[in-house]
C-alpha cells in the first residue's frame, strides 16, 4: 500500500519510514502537488533497500513515516463514512482525491493491486489488509467488520499514475459500541494460526536496515510450498504501537514460490513495540500470523544483513481476522 517491515508491501525484504504521533492523523501535510514522473523503480513503486544502509536523523526527517497523515504530496484520502457500529456488516467507501481536488482514477499497479486498503484498531489486536473495488468516478469500497468497538486507523496504500512513488495515507474511524479497551498481544518468537506454526528469526536495531527471517510449518514438517500471494510467497506488514506509523516492507530476492523460510529486510525507525502481520498462501488458503516484536537501542545488528537478497518471504504472528477477497491481515 504503498504494499512485504509500504507489513508498502507488502512481500519478503522490508525498507521502512514511519512517523510522528497520534494526532498527527488529522493534521495536512505537505500541500505540494507530485511532480516527479514515473520511472523505474523496485517492486513498482517501492524503493529498493539496502540491506546495509543506515538511516540519518535528515534522512528520516526528509521522508516521514507513512499513514501518519490523511493528506500528503497534495493527494487526500477522504472517507465516506467515518463512523461505524462495532460488529455490524459495513461497506467503507472512499475516495483518493488528487492535487486538481478530484478523485484519482488512474493508479500504477503494486503487489497485483492498484491500491491496498489496511484497517487496524488502536491497540493492534485485529489486523485486516482489504483489496476494495474502484468504481469509474475513483469512489473505492469494501465490505469490513470490525469485530469490536473503538478507534480505528485506515491505511490507503497506493501509487497514482505518473509518480515514482508511492504514499500511504492514514485516516480516523470510530466504532460505536461498548468499549474494552486492550493491553498490546504478547507473543514469542513462535506464533500458531490455522494449524500453522511460524517461526520469527533475526533482529532489528533502530535505524539500520537488518534482515527478518520467518518459517512456516505444519504437524512439525516444513512447508515448502508456500503459493504467491500478492506476486511474492509472503505479504509483511508493520505498525509501530503508539502512534501506528505504517512501516514500508519488501521482500528479498525475486522468487513467489517456495518456503518454508521467507525472509525481509526493513528498517525500525524508532526503538518501541511493533506488531508485525505475515500473510501467506498454503493449499489455496491465505493465513495471517501476528507477533508483537520489541526493538530496543541495543538489539544485536541481524545476522546476514550484508548477504545477498534471500526468497521472497513474509513474517507475523497474531490472530487474524476477516480477509477481504478472503483474507484478513
């Protein structure tokens, strides 16, 4: 979205921006209409990562992180509706609308998808990643459940024709109903779903690039024919807990195919919690694993983060939820 830790794609080598702070989701930013046309770029759309590569306090300032604002390079993300009841059927609709202040019509297609739809309660206990349909006129919907009350955060992965690169927009939706509010899921470095067990290798440290290996099994047997979802074997997405700063992942390597290890290179921005969501395809079936991974000041520096780029891959471990076209994240 934008889309594998736009957790903008969403597949096996992660590069990473994030952000500011909560109320920085209904503040505008940058105005500038996109000048800049499309060229060739990684994973349509994406930048490339590299895997060594350290990121400035300026260079982190010159790209904020992704979702933290609903408006950005003069592109706004507009819902129809941004109040829902909990746990009842809804069609969400909106729209992206462009510097001239009409809807976009026409994007560049990323991971199989013109644009990737990411919704997330504020305490990252669900996870859904939505492929909506757009109408001719640019109105976009698909039909969501939010499984309880409270505060939501809607993340529009895309790429408009004609620019370089893609953006992630964020926006505020509110889900009437009884609220309970949530501690952040714990998990280890193992996580079951759906009679799969995922396995989360490797470390990051705040600023460096560093290399997320994770391996999917089965009744104690590797998998190793995971199918491709999303044009790789594996979809990861990352969200920081706090402020839920979108974090950007692409997969390594070039392959769609294969398993049971899918590896990603990102970079964490910031110490803190983050959630990760791996979606992967097994026997025609997408399943989503979450894991709540800690990145602290002195976390190790990943081994292999010089290799070469390893298989496309995805990693997360959490419960899923609903999956538009099947598939929740």
């Amino acid at each position: 979205m934008n889309t594998a830790l736009k957790i903008t794609a969403f597949v096996a080598g992660v590069t990473v921006v994030f952000g500011a702070s909560y109320g920085v989701g209904h503040a505008t930013g940058n105005s500038t209409p996109a000048t800049r046309q499309a060229g060739t770029a990684a994973h349509a759309g994406h930048t490339p990562t590299n895997p060594a590569r350290t990121v400035t306090a300026a260079q982190a300032a010159e790209h904020p992180p992704g979702g933290l604002q609903i408006s950005e390079h003069g592109y706004t993300l507009g819902l129809e509706n941004s109040f829902v009841t909990a746990g009842a059927p809804t069609e969400l609709k909106f729209r992206v609308l462009g510097p001239d202040g009409r809807p976009v019509t026409e994007y560049r297609t990323a991971h199989e998808k013109e644009l990737h739809l990411i919704v997330a309660p504020r305490d990252l206990a669900t996870f859904q990643h939505l492929h909506p349909v757009r109408a001719a006129d640019g109105t976009w919907s698909a039909p969501v459940a939010l499984p309880a009350a409270g505060e939501y955060r809607v993340f529009a992965d895309f790429t408009p024709a004609g620019a370089i690169e893609g953006l992630t927009l964020g926006a505020d939706l509110h889900a009437a109903g009884e609220l309970r509010p949530a501690a952040l899921p714990q998990t280890g470095r193992t996580v079951t779903v759906d009679g799969y067990t995922v396995t989360l290798d490797g470390n990051l440290t705040p600023g460096r690039a560093g290399r997320l290996t994770l391996t999917v099994s089965r009744d104690g047997h590797p998998v190793a024919d995971l199918q491709p979802y999303l044009g790789a074997a594996g979809h990861l997405v990352a969200l920081r807990a706090g402020d839920l700063a979108y974090l950007h992942v692409h997969p390594d390597g070039e392959g769609i195919t294969g398993g049971p290890a899918v590896s990603f290179t990102t970079t964490a921005p910031s110490a803190g919690d983050y959630r990760l969501f791996l979606d992967f395809k097994h026997q025609d079936t997408v399943h989503t694993a979450a894991f709540t991974f800690p990145v602290t000041t002195d976390s190790p520096a990943p081994s292999g983060t010089t290799a070469p780029p390893a298989a496309a891959t995805s990693a997360s471990g959490a419960t899923p939820t609903a999956h538009g076209e099947g598939h929740q994240h």
